[in-house]
C-alpha cells in the first residue's frame, strides 16, 4: 500500500498540472517507481486518459483549421485527412475511434472515453480509483 502522504502530494502535483502533455511526463514518472498493482492500474488507466486528451486537443485544432480554411467544420473527421491538416487520425489508446458527433459536431471516440481532467487525476490518486 502507499502512504498517504505520498497519495496527497502526487493529488497536488497532478491538480497543478496544466497541460495534459505535462500530465503525460508527470505519471511516467510515477508509473515508473509504482510497484503496487492497483495503484498502477490507476495510474496507467490516467495515463491514457492524457494520451486521449493530446489527441482530442490536436484534432480540435485541426477542425480549426479547416473551418478557417473552407469556412465550416468537417462533417466527417476523415476530412482532416483528406484536407491535408492532418497525416493521419490518432488512435484512441483505448480503443476507440474519434468521430465527429452528427447532432452536435462535438469530438467523441467509440470508447466512450472522456480525456483528463486533473479533478478526475486528482480522485484517482486520492481514492486508487
């Protein structure tokens, strides 16, 4: 088990965090000295939810971009593609894929996955969920 000291201060390292690129080099790190299975379960679980977050941020800014560029947004995602914004779409470390939501043009994954947030990071460390 991990000493709750220890839990508390990686809870106030991650909520200060403020890039999910910053939050990927963060749990590396402690991933890379956590023994505990369950803890890094958890962990590694955050761990993609960062990688989904790079991937959301990077694919809003391509649809920024080619909104600015053919004056709306993509209907389909694989429009980035084909457009040139993008050599390719990521894939979801979950699984997943990124789609854009028909009804509401919001990005989503098949995965159900939401990206990070360093409230959730934070219960996470807190609580080994």
């Amino acid at each position: 088990d991990v000493h709750p000291l220890v839990t508390r201060l990686a809870a106030k390292s991650i909520a200060t965090l403020t890039t999910p690129e910053a939050a990927v080099d963060f749990l590396r790190g402690v991933l890379s000295t956590t023994k505990d299975p369950n803890a890094r379960s958890a962990l590694e679980e955050k761990l993609k939810e960062a990688y989904l977050q790079i991937d959301l941020d990077r694919l809003k800014q391509a649809i920024d971009i080619f909104n600015k560029s053919f004056g709306h947004n993509p209907v389909d995602i694989s429009e980035l593609v084909a457009a040139h914004i993008v050599t390719a779409l990521p894939l979801d470390p979950f699984g997943g894929t990124y789609y854009l939501d028909r009804q509401t043009g919001e990005l989503r994954t098949t995965s159900g996955h939401k990206g990070i947030s360093s409230f959730s990071m934070n219960k996470t460390i807190q609580h080994g969920n």
